[in-house]
C-alpha cells in the first residue's frame, strides 16, 4: 500500500467536516481495497450501494453482478467434494 493510499484511506476522513457528503472518498476507499482483498463481496455490494445512491443504476447493477460472482465462486470452494 503506498503513502497516497494511507492518505485517502486514514487521513482524509478526519479532514471532512460535519454535514459533508463523503460518498466519493468511501468510494475511493472501496476501490483501494478492491487492491488488497478483491474476493471480498462487500466491496462490491457497498460500491454497488454508492452507485444507486448517484442513481447511477447501470453502475450499481455491474457492481451488484461482480458481487454475486464473487460470492458464488466462494460458496463453490465451500462445497465439500462429495465425488471423491
């Protein structure tokens, strides 16, 4: 992780003021750990959130999408090997 991820990861949320629609830093945030942890639905179903927000609801069924996706490809590697 480098020092601008650090930055909009810990720093910038403490400079927001009160009232403050902080909606594209928690994106910023979700797209950073995107990086760190990509099977992770809950980047995915927040960003998701994000977008219907922004009634940008192309943007949020994508996001919705990869976060069925990501799940489905966790619960098949759950699955136990009944075949073998």
């Amino acid at each position: 992780m480098t020092l601008s991820h650090l930055y909009i990861l810990f720093i910038v949320p403490q400079k927001l003021e009160f009232g403050f629609h902080c909606g594209i830093f928690v994106g910023l945030r979700l797209m950073m750990l995107m990086d760190v942890e990509p099977e992770n639905e809950k980047i995915y179903f927040n960003l998701g959130m994000l977008s219907m927000d922004d009634m940008k609801f192309e943007e949020a069924r994508a996001w919705f999408d990869r976060a069925i996706e990501v799940l489905s490809v966790q619960q098949q590697q759950q699955r136990p090997f009944n075949g073998l």
